[in-house]
C-alpha cells in the first residue's frame, strides 16, 4: 500500500481506503475501486489531498473479523454495556450463509419508462397518517423482537399508497412531514413516499408498488438491531464503527427472512440497497443488472433524503444540491434510468419555487432546462441569474 496525492493519480489505479463526503457519512468511493478521470475529478471536487492505493488487488483481501469490529466500540456505562451486549448476540446470529445463497437468485426487472404526472398539492389524509401511526408500533417492537408485524404494514401500505403518490410535487409533500427525533423512522417513511413515486412514474401496476414502498420503508430496519448510542452518535463514525454499520442491510434482510408473507422482490430490494452500479458497494459488491430494480430506486431516494435533511453531525443541503450530486454520480453509483426519471419527474415542479441561494439572495426559479435541470434560472428583482453560467451561485434552500 502506498500514499498518492491527488495530482500524482492515474486512472487504473485501485483505492485502499474508502472516500467519504466531507461530512463523513456518505461513502463515495469505495475501498477497491479502480479509479476512473471522473473518480480522479471528483476527489480534486471534495480538495482531497492524497489517497491510499494498493499495488496488489491481494492486499485487499484482509477483512475486519466480528472481534475486530467490535474491539472498536468504546462503552461508557451500565446501560450502554448492555446494548452492547445485546448486539453482540445479534451479531453472532447473522450468519453469512443463510442470505449469501439467496444473491444469484436476484431477478432484475427491466421496467418500462412512463413518465407520470399527477395532480396539484394536497392535504396527507387520514389513511396516511393510520399507516405513519402504525409503522411508528412496529418498528418500536423491533427493539425486543426479531420480527415484524408485515400484516400491518400492507394494509397500511395499500390504504395509504394512493395518497403517497397523489401528489406529484413530491418536494412539497416531503416539506409537509414533520421532523421529529426519530431519524431511521421519520426518514424511512420519506424514502416510501419518494420511492413510490418514483414506481409510479416508471409505470409499476399496484402490486410492485406496494412491494416498492415495503421495501422502501423497512430497507434500514436492521439499524434499529444496533445499540442507541453509537446510531445516535453525534461524532464522526471511524473506519471499524462505519463497517460494524454496514452490517445493517443484512441485518435488515435477516429480519425480513424471517418474517412469513414478505416476498423476495421486496428481501431484494432492502438487501441490495447500499450496491452500487459499478460494483463499489456492500455487502456483495454486485454491479449493473445484479442489484434488484427496487434497491436502485431506494439508494436514489435515501440518498436524496439523507443529503436533505439535518443530522446531529451536519447540515442539510437543499433538493437542487442533491439533485445535482445524484445527476454527477449516475452511472458510477446510481442507475442511470433511475436517475433520470427521479431527476426530471423533480425538476417538473422546479418551476415558481421560492429559492434562497448562497449569495444571501431569495429569488424565484424562471426556467428550467431539462438536460440541466438542477442548473436553472432564477429571477432575483429584477435580474436574471442563470446557474449554468453563474457556477459559483447555488440554490441553498428551498423556501
Ligand atoms: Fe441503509
């Protein structure tokens, strides 16, 4: 292994280390990956001064063992020694083998695109709000069970879906939701109703919407299996914390293994979740046409959301920041198909958006090109701010 600055790489050369955001909670290279000039353009993005880079592929095959991961997580108290306890017994049930055979089974579904539009903005109804209500309980059972009430998430599900997808300005219905303090759950239930959307505008019958939207709400499950204080952490996550996290997506699957009457459809779509189309994720490092159509759908729209909103460690972005992140990462990490139905079904409702932008200024998005749709023009006054050419303004907010 050795250390490279920035300017020194070449593409073809592999990574010995991850690449996180800046807030070091998004990773955005993976350990392994052999870099690309657009890989290399996007560390010079993020003023990376140098990277680990291994000469051998062999090197790579050291793997943190349980004991190791667990080595790193420091208790504090009784109560936290107990969690800890407790996930250490989870762990060691999550065998490897009872979901490694299940990887090749994956069916791709090659959906066609038909773009969907809906009606104008309306209030969440009361079927809505029962199937939020009902999540809340089952999730909260998941602390002292390793099951879930599925019954009870599908007919919340099917009562609630029209609802969910009613509203095709998916911005304004996600600006309704409350933030509360409970992240995994408040922020599951945004990625349901983005990923219902994004189902609907892809063309999907009622049935794949509602394994959709499952998927789409229960994908993080596992992380609630995982002691309060190190998800509620507020520091930075270190390289062994951020692989025991890692370990969500098959806790996740685990959960839903073995709960009875949840299709394989849905299993695949939370188990593939954190894949990346050029084969940079985990656990399997499956790329392209192995990763189910539903996890690509979810990794689009927990990205979006995560970036959107604020956590104890960083700041929220607004849409059109990480619209523009998915649009630069399509194709590397995102499908591009995806990409494109949840960029431009978005970018629809762009238009009359009350923005703040980093210049101080507020302004109202004028036009909105359709290759670019993240980049549009913005009237402040009377000025006309166009955000192709203007490349240092950015929209902050929406307002
Ligand atoms: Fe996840």
């Amino acid at each position: 292994m050795r250390i490279v600055k920035i300017e020194n790489l070449k593409s073809g050369l592999i990574l010995a280390e991850p690449i996180f955001n800046r807030e070091g909670d998004l990773e955005l290279l993976s350990r392994g990956i052999r870099l690309t000039d657009r890989h290399i353009a996007l560390l010079k993005k993020l003023d990376v001064d140098h990277v680990r880079i291994v000469d051998e592929i062999e090197e790579l095959d050291e793997e943190y063992t349980n004991e190791e991961l667990l080595e790193s997580i420091v208790v504090s108290n009784e109560e936290e020694q107990k969690q800890f306890e407790k996930f250490v017994e989870d762990l060691e049930d999550l065998e490897d083998s009872h979901y490694k055979s299940h990887i090749r089974n994956a069916v791709n579904k090659q959906m066609e695109i038909n773009v969907l539009t809906g009606e104008g903005n309306v209030p969440i109804d009361v079927k809505h709000k029962e199937m939020v209500e009902d999540t809340k309980l089952v999730f909260e059972s998941l602390k002292d069970s390793n099951e879930i009430d599925i019954s009870k998430i599908k007919s919340g599900l099917k009562s609630a879906l029209p609802d969910m997808i009613r509203n095709s300005d998916v911005l304004m219905r996600l600006k309704q939701l409350e933030e509360g303090d409970d992240y995994t759950f408040e922020h599951s239930l945004r990625v349901a109703i983005l990923a219902a959307n994004v189902g609907k505008w892809l063309g999907y019958n009622d049935r794949q919407l509602e394994d959709l939207s499952q998927a789409a709400l229960l994908f993080d499950i596992g992380k609630l299996k995982f002691p309060e204080f190190i998800l509620k952490s507020t520091k930075k996550f270190t390289g062994k914390e951020f692989e025991i996290i890692k370990k969500h997506a098959q806790f996740s699957y685990s959960i839903l293994l073995k709960t009875r009457g949840i299709n394989s459809d849905v299993k695949f779509g939370v188990l593939h979740h954190h894949e990346r189309i050029d084969g940079s994720g985990y656990p399997f490092r499956i790329k392209g046409n192995q990763i189910h159509e539903y996890a690509k759908i979810i990794m689009v729209c927990d990205t979006f959301d995560a970036m959107t909103n604020d956590r104890p460690y960083k700041k929220k972005v607004s849409p059109f920041q990480a619209a523009e992140f998915i649009a630069w990462n399509s194709g590397s990490i995102f499908d591009p198909k995806i990409c494109y139905v949840f960029l431009s079904n978005l970018s629809e409702h762009y238009m009359g958006k009350k923005v703040l932008l980093n210049t101080g200024e507020e302004g109202t998005v004028a036009y909105v090109d359709t290759n670019l749709p993240n980049r549009p023009i913005v009237k402040v006054g009377e000025r006309m701010i166009d955000l192709v050419k203007e490349k240092d303004v950015q929209i902050v907010a929406l307002l």
